[in-house]
C-alpha cells in the first residue's frame, strides 16, 4: 500500500509506493544551504525541479548560522496541513534515533509549534515546503552531521514524536519500517578524480550488542577497480579485515557478519583503487550496515514495505570465511536489508 501524508523521498525517483533504490539516505527533499540562503525558495515547488532532485545542496558551515529547507508530495487528494521536525545526529552508519538532537535547530513558529518544527501546506497531489526555512547551528567545527526530518499530520502533528531508545540492530529494523514518513540526509561528497579514495565511517553500536552485517555497497563503479575495507572489532573473531579485491560487478556489495557486545564503537575505513575506466559521476561507495531480520517472514515484510532497503549482498557468514570461503560451502548472494549506511558520492 502506497503511503499517504506528505512524502519525503529518500533518493531521487523514489515514489511513494516503494519504487527500488540503493541508497536511501541521500534524500533530495532535504536541502542546506550554508549560510546563504536560497535566491529563490519557490524552485523547492516547482515540479520539473522536484523530479531532478533540485537544489541538491548539503553545505554544512560548522558554528554558523545554516539554512535548512524540506519539502514533500502530498500523496492524497485532499488538501493536507503537516508539520515537519528536523533533527541533527553525528554522522554514523546506523543513526539511533536515541541520539538525535535539536537544540540548535530553531524556526520563526506561531504559538503552539514545537521550536525544531514547520507546518505546511499542500495541495492536493501538490508539493510544500519550507519557504521560510529552518535555522540550524552546527556545533563542533571539522564534523559532518546527517538531518532527519519527521512528518507528523493528523490531530496529534503538534506534539513532537517520541525519540525513544533502540537497543538492536532488528528494533532498528522494525523502526524503519514502521516509519516510512522520516527522510534522512547522511551523503558526504568525495573527489573522483583520485587514483586511490580512502574514507571512513563511524559505527555506534547496539545499546544491547548483537548479530549485525558490516560491508560496502558500490554502486555504479567500474568492473576494471578494486574494493578493500577494515573494521575494527573487540577480539579477533569479530574484527573484519576484508582484502583488496576486483569489484566483481557495478554493485558489488561484501558483507561479513560480526556480532558486538552491547554498545560497542567502531568504524569502517575503505579503500577504492580506481582502475582505467573512471568511475562516472554520482557513483558511490556505501559503507552499510543490515541484517537478515529473525526469519524468512522479515524479508518478505520488508519486500512488502521498504523494498529500496533491500540490498543483494555477498554474504560472508564470519570473518574467517573470508579467509576460508571454500570451507563453508562458498560465497552466498543474500537479501540484506540495510539497517544504516553513509554514501559517499564520487564528484568531478
């Protein structure tokens, strides 16, 4: 069933009733502008626009003053009043809504309007948005922070959502797809032209630790490059070190399942090895995290609802099958639905 409220897309040409995608935390209803204003806010509603995910725009100027617009598609046929949150978190892979925060975040509101939210208004079948935008504050200079943006509507829009903790990686899970009305905007922006690309990503663990699935997704890189990663564990057994290997196809995506003690912190640093075919502008190389749910019914709950979540990995099932892929009866392709992920977007 295709939702209905105001829609906020997680990638350019997402539609409400779950077309597939590969990254879902580059939204382009999501825009910061840096300091600078938009010249023209009206270009955020205008439909030929909307489709090209124009303006996309993630200009973060830490301790300053930064322009933050949101728009949606009203998906009913009736005029629709919501209001938006907009909340600020420390880039990870998997953004525990326990961590968000808003204390730097303000709007010019009418009385009543939580202090981090704007109310919209849309057409039937037409797009709103902020206008008059948000204002936020990012506190620590040399950080990159991804925004989420919550649509309430109905009776109850006005009184903020529960921010509630999650202990692991399936809640998480769970909570995704019970909230298909959040949009999330979590995209770093990288150089293409470089031989070699070297990154990292952060990965805040479960409060109550667990089974969970590390790798990187590549999308639409060249077969010619090669793909190695690393991620520290807490013993040998669950520390990856994944080697330099040929990307076997555009979307190449190893895993390795690891599991953590609870609340246990780390990070994925990879490198990409372009070979002679430059890879085209807008490929990316994902970091992610998922997992396989407790059973069969959870993929196809997740076919059903949030098929874009949905990645085909190559599944290792421990670190020592990458060592030993023979031994365990070779490499399977899984459904793997993502639980986290921070794109990084290869630019010329």
């Amino acid at each position: 069933m295709a939702y209905e409220g105001l829609f906020i897309r997680d990638y350019v040409g997402e539609t409400p009733d779950g077309a597939k995608g590969t990254s879902w935390t580059q939204s382009p209803d999501i825009c910061v502008s840096g300091p600078t204003p938009l010249p023209d806010p009206q270009v955020l509603v205008n439909r030929e626009q909307y489709d090209k995910g124009s303006p996309s725009m993630n200009d973060q100027t830490p301790l300053q003053s930064n322009f933050v617009y949101v728009r949606g598609l009203n998906t009913t046929d009736n005029p629709l009043t919501a209001t938006i949150y907009l909340y600020y978190v420390d880039t990870s892979i998997v953004l525990w809504p326990q961590n968000w925060k808003m204390d730097t975040i303000t709007h010019i509101n009418e009385p009543g309007i939580p202090v981090n939210a704007a109310q919209v208004i849309a057409d039937p079948q037409g797009l709103a948005a902020t206008i008059s935008p948000f204002s936020w504050i990012p506190p620590r200079d040399n950080n990159h922070y991804c925004l989420a943006a919550w649509v309430k509507d109905g009776a109850d829009q006005l009184v903020p959502p529960d921010l509630y903790s999650i202990g692991t990686v399936n809640d998480m899970a769970n909570f995704i797809l019970t909230h298909p009305n959040i949009g999330w905007k979590n995209t770093t922006e990288v150089d293409a032209t470089q031989p070699t690309i070297e990154n990292y990503a952060s990965i805040m663990g479960a409060e109550y630790g667990g089974l969970l699935n590390v790798g990187v997704q590549c999308q639409n890189l060249p077969t010619d490059g090669e793909i190695e990663f690393y991620v520290p564990g807490p013993d040998a057994e669950n520390t990856i070190i994944f080697p330099r290997t040929p990307i076997a196809t555009p979307n190449y995506a190893p895993t390795v399942q690891v599991r953590w003690p609870p609340s246990y912190n780390s990070s994925i640093t990879f490198k990409y090895y372009k070979g002679k075919t430059d890879p085209p502008d807008g490929a990316n190389i994902i970091p992610i995290v998922g997992t396989m749910g407790t059973g069969f019914d959870f993929i196809k709950t997740a076919q059903r609802m949030a098929p874009n979540r949905l990645a085909d990995v190559t599944w290792f099932s421990s670190p020592a099958q990458l060592k030993n892929p023979n031994q365990y009866g070779g490499i399977p392709i899984q459904k793997l639905f993502i639980v986290g992920s921070v794109p990084f977007e290869l630019i010329k």
